[in-house]
C-alpha cells in the first residue's frame, strides 16, 4: 500500500481507471472488471464527472453512475478509495465556487456514496482565482464530502501558487498531483513537477501511464491491426526509443512472468513520488494483464536499463 501525500488515503500500488465505464466497456463488462480488480487486492479507482460525455449517446456521468450502483450492490464502499474530478465537463466546467459546490453534488449523488476520498481539480482554470477555487475546496473538507484534493494537469507554477495560497490562508491543500507520465513521456513531468512535488510532499498519479496502450507492447511493426480506439495514439510512439523500450520491457517481462504492461506500470511505480499509477481495462481480459504489477518488484538494475533506454 502507498500514502497519497499528507493524506490519510492508503491506496494499492495500481490504480484502476475508470474512464472506460460507460464508454467502452458497458455496465456489465465494466462491473466484471471492477470486480476482478478488488479480488486481487485493488481498492483504488479513479473517475470523473465528465466521463464518458464525449461517447455517442452519453451526457457525463456514466463512469461513476456504473461505479455506484456497483458499489451500492457488493456493500463495499468503506473497502475502496473513490477518486473523481471537476472542472472539465462541459456541462459543468471550470473551479469557480459555484460549480465545486453544485458539481460534488452530482458526484456524490452518481456515485451513491457521501464522501469522495480524493477530489480533483481536473484541469487549471486560469480564469477563476485560486483562492476561490481552494476556499471552496475547502469548504468541502470541512464539511467532510471530501477527504482529500488533488490538482491535475497543472503546471508547476500553477501548482506552486496553490500550494503557497493554501500555506498561507490556511486552507486544504493538494496532497496529489496527476499528470500525463510514463516512459515514453517523462521530460515536462521530471524536470518540471517532480521537484515540487519532492519538496512539497505530494503524490503522483500519474494518468496514461501506458502511453494509450503502447507499453502494452500490442502496438509493432508489422503486427496486426488492434481494435481500439487508442490504437492510433498508441502507434506514434512506434519509433526507434520506442522499439528499444519494447524490447527492454520484453526480455524483463519474460524474467519475471509478467505481461509487458505490468513491468511498464512497475517502472512508474518505483519513480519517486509515484504513488500509483492509472491503467483502464475494457475487459477482464485486460485487466489480467496488469493485475501482476500489484505485486511485482523489479530490481533496481531493471529501473536503471528501463530509466536508460527510454530517456
């Protein structure tokens, strides 16, 4: 288990993303997932109020609607640290007070639960004052509909501000940072954040942590076409780092038992600061293949090589 920062969260080492649910992967699929991941020790799950509104047919919302009815059958809910966001559904966007105070509402109602564990600020919102936005957040601590909050897809000077604001009003602070890190895209993340992360004490959770599929090793020259809606991001990385990092993450997955996934997912896991990484599954079968990182441990040569041939 990892601590998200100061908090008192204490989350599994892979969290589970959820921004699949409603999309994807329908009610049932998506409940068979959640299903297998918490039997095999998970109990960290990451949403937002926006997934999945950009799917034909959908609004906003599914993702944690699927979560809570799951939740609301299996009894649950106290097993599990709920993660979800604010600031980037249409309907609903922006860090002004107003929306904060109405958009936990429909969160809290979604998920059928009376608390979220890490509320995030799902993306910056220059156009409304941090103080408000933070006064509102915390607000929400206080009254205890929220445990714990995060920033995500902030830069380091945004994230520096809050935290100085917070600091110095006396208000809730970000305990998490989640920003786009894996081992294909690490410079803006460890030269920028990562500092101020270290010497702020905030946890990572970083977000497409397999490069849209890629560090699944699916993705090759060569290899059949895959079905998927990621494939194409997925495949911009197919270049000679890319190649070199697949083949790294092949001879170390094979020493291990592991699926390819599982090792990238392990690397990000033993980076400073990283808490847990977030990986969705649209199917068991998916997640099978992740499941493994829960439990694996490479070696500090492996990060070494992995760290190496990705830079």
């Amino acid at each position: 288990m990892a601590k998200i920062g100061s908090s008192d969260l204490d989350v599994s080492a892979f969290c589970l993303g959820a921004n699949v649910f409603g999309w994807t992967a329908d009610a049932e699929t998506s409940r068979a997932v959640l299903d297998g991941y918490v039997a095999a020790g998970g109990n960290f799950i990451d949403t937002a109020d926006s997934y999945m509104w950009r799917a034909p047919g959908n609004s906003g919302g599914e993702s944690e609607t699927i979560i809570g009815d799951w939740m609301a059958e299996r009894g649950n809910r106290d097993d599990l640290v709920i993660a979800t966001k604010v600031g980037s559904w249409p309907e609903q966007p922006g860090l002004s007070a107003a929306n904060i105070k109405s958009a936990v509402e429909g969160s809290l109602r979604r998920l059928r639960t009376d608390r979220i564990d890490l509320y995030y600020a799902h993306r910056d919102d220059p156009a409304t004052a941090q103080e408000e936005t933070l006064d509102a957040f915390d607000a929400l601590v206080r009254e205890g509909k929220v445990r714990a909050i995060g920033a995500s897809n902030f830069t380091a000077e945004r994230l520096r501000s809050a935290l100085e604001i917070s600091a110095r009003d006396s208000l809730a602070s970000y305990v998490a940072l989640q920003p786009h890190y894996n081992l294909v895209e690490r410079a803006e993340f460890e030269t920028a954040l990562a500092p101020v992360l270290e010497s702020e004490g905030l946890a990572c959770v970083p977000y497409y942590a397999l490069a849209k599929g890629f560090l699944t090793g699916k993705y090759r020259t060569g290899g059949a076409d895959v079905d998927s809606v990621r494939a194409e991001g997925a495949r911009a990385y197919l270049d000679d780092r890319g190649i070199r990092v697949l083949a790294v993450l092949d001879e170390i997955a094979a020493g291990h038992g592991v699926p390819v996934a599982a090792v990238a997912l392990a690397w990000l896991a033993a980076q400073p600061t990283v808490a847990a990484p977030i990986a969705s599954a649209r199917t068991p079968e998916q997640l099978a293949d992740l499941l493994p990182m829960l439990t694996l441990r490479l070696t500090d040569d492996e990060v070494r090589l992995l760290s190496y041939v990705s830079g």
